[in-house]
C-alpha cells in the first residue's frame, strides 16, 4: 500500500498518474497525523513537503517517533525554488524528489514511486 499525504489539488493529479500506472497498488490518501493513523499501514509514504508546511514536516516527525512507521520508507516531493529537501532528510526522509514543471511529467515521478512501492517488502 502506497499512502500518499498531500493537498487535495496535488492529490488527485498524483493520484491519478499513480493509479494509471500501478492500479492495483492500493493508494491511500491523508491530509494529517490523524488519518494516517487511521489508515492500515504503508509500505511507503509519500509526503508532499509543499503541504502545509508545517503539517508536512510535522508528520515526517511523528512517523520516524513511531516504532511501527519507523521502517517505513518517506519519499518528498518538493517544488523548484523551496530548500525543503535539507530538513526533510535531516528528519529521516529516504529520498526526497523535485516535482517537474510541467504537469505531464509527473508521470515519470508516478511510475517510479509505483515501481519503488511494488519492490518493498512489508515493515514488520
């Protein structure tokens, strides 16, 4: 399961790419810690550091604190122009990758997160 925490404009155009690619990976999506914890858990987690700002960073936090979320690989997706990429490593990020400018390339992004996803054994 791919569980994707961003805002709903940027959700639903990753979701889609994601899902046109990889349908039967099993996204699910959050818009804070609360409905992460109310989704099963991941097998990766992709942020998008644009979010909220704090929000974002906040919940990367949270799940590197929890025992269960700790093994659970974070992908960042940040925008041209934003440093955010320092301070989501600095709090446990896996990798963190820059969104492209235009729109239709975000396709590539889409199928390499499903492939990376579709790759990984679960976290015990």
């Amino acid at each position: 399961m791919l569980l994707v925490l961003t805002d709903e404009r940027a959700a639903a155009s990753l979701s889609a790419r994601i899902s046109k690619v990889a349908p039967d990976l099993g996204l699910h999506h959050a818009r804070d810690r609360q409905e992460v914890r109310s989704q099963p858990l991941p097998s990766v987690i992709v942020l998008d550091l644009d979010m909220a700002f704090d929000t974002a960073f906040e919940i990367l936090s949270w799940a590197r604190s929890q025992p269960l979320y700790r093994q659970v690989p974070v992908i960042g997706l940040t925008s041209p122009g934003h440093n955010h990429a320092d301070r989501a490593y600095a709090l446990g990020a896996n990798c963190c990758l820059l969104k492209p400018s235009e729109p239709a390339q975000m396709d590539g992004i889409a199928q390499g997160i499903a492939a990376y996803a579709s790759l990984l054994a679960k976290p015990s």
